[in-house]
C-alpha cells in the first residue's frame, strides 16, 4: 500500500465525528493488530556480542515530517528528565541541521566523527541547561563504511556513558533516510510528534511504516504537538491510530498533548530550552507531564535500553542493509 493511497484518510477532516476516541494522555496502551515480525528478534538478531545490561532509557523523538518539534519536544524533554533527578543525554542525529545545538545555545566543536577518530568523549559531551549533549552524525553520513577498528574505538569510548546516564534522548532528522530510521529503531521507545499541519499524519504513518518494515517495530508513543484545542489531540491520535490498526501491527500510545504555545519561539531564539526560558509556560508544563507519563508507562521487556547498545543497534543495522 503506498503512502499517497492514505491521503483521503489522513487529510484534516475537522467535521468528521471519530467514533472510538482514545482520549489522548488518559489511557495508556491502545493495542493495535499483530506485527509481522517481532521487533526484539531481530535487533537481537543484529548484535554479534550478548547484550549488555543497562537500565539507560533511549528514547528516540522522530516523525516523518520536518517541522513538527522534534527537537524542541527532544530539547525540552531531556531538560525536563534531568529536573526529575535523571541524569540525561541528548544525542543530535540530525547534525545535518545542528538544531538542538542551536535550540540550546551551543556551537559545538567536535562530533561523534571526532571521537571514532580518538578524541576522548568527554572533549566531544558538552554540558547545558542540567543536561549533556552528544552531538551525533547527520543524517547522510555512511556508517556502513566504517571499519572495524573505529567502531571498536567508538564503542569503547561509549561503554563508559551507560554508568553515567539514566535517560538517553535522541533527535532525529526529518524523514525516512537509512540513518535517521536506524537511529530511531535503535532506541528503547520511539514517539512519533505529529501536528494539526496537513500532511503530518501521512508522514507521521510514512515513518511507522518505514520503521514497521525495515526493522520490524512493534510499537510506538503518539505525541501530538502544536494544539490548538484540547480535542485536537485526540483527533488526530485516533486518526492515526486507525489507519496504524488497518495497515500495520504497530500498538499506539498516546502522549498527553502539547498545546501551541507562541514563547516557543522565543525560547528557540534565545537559544534556551522553554522549560528555563519559562517554566510555567502552557507548553513547558505539558513537557513535563509527558516525560511523567513516559516514565509511568511499562518499560518494553524486550528492549534494552544502554548508549552503547544503542549506538551499536544502529550500526549494526546499517552494516546489515549494506550488505556487511
Ligand atoms: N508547541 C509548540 N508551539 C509553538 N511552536 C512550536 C511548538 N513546537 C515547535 N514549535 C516551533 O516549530 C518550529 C519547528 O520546531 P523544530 O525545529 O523542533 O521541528 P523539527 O521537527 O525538529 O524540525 P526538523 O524536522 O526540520 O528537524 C520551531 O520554530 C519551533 O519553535
Ligand atoms: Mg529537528
């Protein structure tokens, strides 16, 4: 089924009455069909050593569509981890367009190239706003070259990081390119931002079923961004979600909804994530209540979670559609 088939079901139908309301933030799993593959067998599959244990949470901020908040929901969210006591790290896969450095006020100087190359972490990890940010690859960047020595160097210089962090928050670049879905399949638990603006549910189904097919996911967070009335949420979760139940075996969370809020702006412009900016703006207080529900929710039993791990799940995958 291609995409653009959706089209008359994932346009904004505003006077349409949806039948089974899901009531976005209020109830919790919403399962959806049967997966055609499982998701854990074949990450597992991906691995040549056993998995480390870590009790890091990855959690990757994705969607199809450019523009949705991503990286300002990533930027915050992180933020809002570590004012819950959680040592966090925010990884930018999406260097491409530098935009959580810029959300936070950063230049940074190194990337994770440098750190394959032997720059100890540590120079490359900057700190901000409670947080620590890992600026990462973009999006083009071909992880399937790089031999076995880098990547050992690389895994190395990561290993320490799981003793070091609790949470682990990754912004992805838009769309369905190899990196962006490798990175966000490597995570633990994956939220999918969509948005009010027409073709972000066709996007946001685009990438599910990118996701669904190349890496066999099973499941997925539902965050609905920019709101302008509190039922849109729902609106669009359950548009979604049905056409998720049709077309693919993927269970939908919803996350509660965060509203439009026009100080995000003016964070962003002064490079500071909302939650310092302002603490008690509309949206700041919906981030947080996000990341509690994230941290209420069951953590996947199949799904690791770790930096190393992490970081090895997406190169290994890339090596494997390599052909390596
Ligand atoms: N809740 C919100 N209220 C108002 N504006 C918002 C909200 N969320 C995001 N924005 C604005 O939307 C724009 C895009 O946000 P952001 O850069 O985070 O999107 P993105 O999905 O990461 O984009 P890209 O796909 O290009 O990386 C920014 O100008 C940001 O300030
Ligand atoms: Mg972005």
């Amino acid at each position: 089924m291609k995409s653009s088939n959706l089209a008359p079901i994932l346009q904004p139908r505003w006077n349409t009455k949806i039948v089974a309301s899901k009531n976005a933030g209020k109830s919790d799993i919403i399962p959806i069909g049967r997966a055609r593959k499982d998701q854990a067998s074949t990450l597992r599959g991906a691995g040549n050593e056993p998995a480390p244990a870590s009790s890091v949470r990855a959690i990757a901020v994705s969607g199809g569509k450019g523009g949705t908040g991503k990286s300002v929901i990533a930027a915050n969210l992180a933020v809002a981890y570590a004012e819950r006591g959680s040592r966090t790290l925010a990884l930018d896969a999406d260097l491409g367009m530098a935009d959580l450095n810029l959300l936070l006020g950063l230049a940074p100087g190194h990337s994770l190239l440098d750190v394959m190359e032997g720059t100890p972490i540590d120079q490359v990890l900057i700190e901000a706003h409670g947080i620590h940010v890992l600026p990462a690859l973009n999006g083009s960047f071909p992880l399937a070259n790089i031999n076995e020595e880098t990547r050992h160097r690389l895994f190395e210089a990561v290993d320490t990081l799981d003793d070091r962090f609790d949470t682990l928050v990754i912004d992805t670049a838009p769309g369905i390119a190899d990196n962006t879905v490798n990175f966000a399949a490597a995570a633990s638990e994956i939220i999918v931002v969509i948005t009010p603006e027409s073709l972000s549910l066709a996007d946001a189904y685009s990438c599910l079923k990118a996701l669904h097919h190349r890496v066999g996911l099973t499941r997925a967070m539902v965050l609905p961004n920019k709101i302008r009335r509190p039922s849109d949420g729902d609106e669009l979760f359950d548009r979604l979600a049905s056409v998720v139940n049709r077309f693919l075996g993927i269970s939908l969370t919803p996350l509660p909804p965060i509203p439009f809020d026009p100080q995000m702006a003016e964070s962003n412009e002064e490079g500071v994530p909302l939650l310092v900016y302002n603490p008690d703006a509309p949206a700041s207080r919906a981030i947080r209540q996000v990341a509690r529900r994230i941290e209420a929710l069951a953590r996947p039993e199949d799904r690791q979670g770790g930096v190393r791990l992490f970081l090895r799940r997406t190169f290994d995958k890339t090596e494997k559609e390599a052909g390596g």
